[in-house]
C-alpha cells in the first residue's frame, strides 16, 4: 500500500447508471462504470499471471454490480452480474484507476477494435423446443 494514497472517505454505488462513485480524502473523486471496473479487474482470471497473460474481456457493457464486501481496510471485492467476484480493488489501485481512467479506457476500445470484438453481449444460447406437429 502506498502511504501517500488517501483513503476513501465515501463510496457509493448507482444501480442505475450502473457507476461506483469513490470520494478520497484529498477531495478528488472518480466515477468508474461497472463495465470499466469489470474490464479492468486485477484479478487472475483478467490480469493472467504475468506480463502478456492479459485476457481481454469482451461482451461487459451491461455488466452490472451486484454486491460489494470490505477487505480489511484497504480494498474492496465486488460481485459482478456475470458472475465475477474475484477482483480485489485497493484504494490505491481505484485511485490510479481514477487518475488514468481516460487513457486505459481508450486503450480497451482499440483492443476490442483491434480484435474484432465486441463490447455487446453475446445473445443468450439458442433453446431448441419441439417442433409441434
């Protein structure tokens, strides 16, 4: 942890417009979209092991937060609605998230357009019914 990161001093979550608004201490305050904390997680499964371990993380723009637990004093690990809840966010890592959020998000968009991919979730899986006679 770093010493000159301030603490929170408010986090809020908007359901609605799916945002994770954080207050620190310094007065600054950084609005994150679900999607943006989602794409971003510093979790195993997003970051890989090392460096070009990245898996770029795609079909997450409606991705929303479900839940949202304390860890210790330092962090916080959301549940995602898609099943995610592996992500430990430190305030310092949400702080530099919130310093740099324009560049990293842009740097996303040229990767999923780089790829191909696409930020739209992928349609729910086809169920085959009967056909009647």
């Amino acid at each position: 942890m770093d010493k000159n990161i301030p603490n929170p001093t408010e986090i809020k979550l908007h359901q609605k417009s799916r945002i994770l608004e954080i207050s620190f201490a310094d007065g600054k305050t950084f609005r994150f979209p679900c999607e943006f904390l989602r794409v971003y997680s510093p979790s195993a499964e997003v970051r890989g092991h090392g460096p070009g371990q990245e898996v770029l993380q795609v079909g997450k723009k409606n991705v929303e937060i479900k839940h949202i637990e304390p860890v210790g004093t330092y962090a916080i690990q959301p549940t995602f609605s898609d099943g995610h809840d592996t992500g430990i966010y430190s305030w310092d890592l949400l702080y530099d998230y919130g310093l740099h959020q324009e560049e990293m998000w842009q740097h996303y968009l040229k990767r999923m357009e780089e790829t191909g991919a696409s930020r739209e979730p992928s349609p729910a899986p086809f169920e085959q019914r009967p056909k009647s006679k």
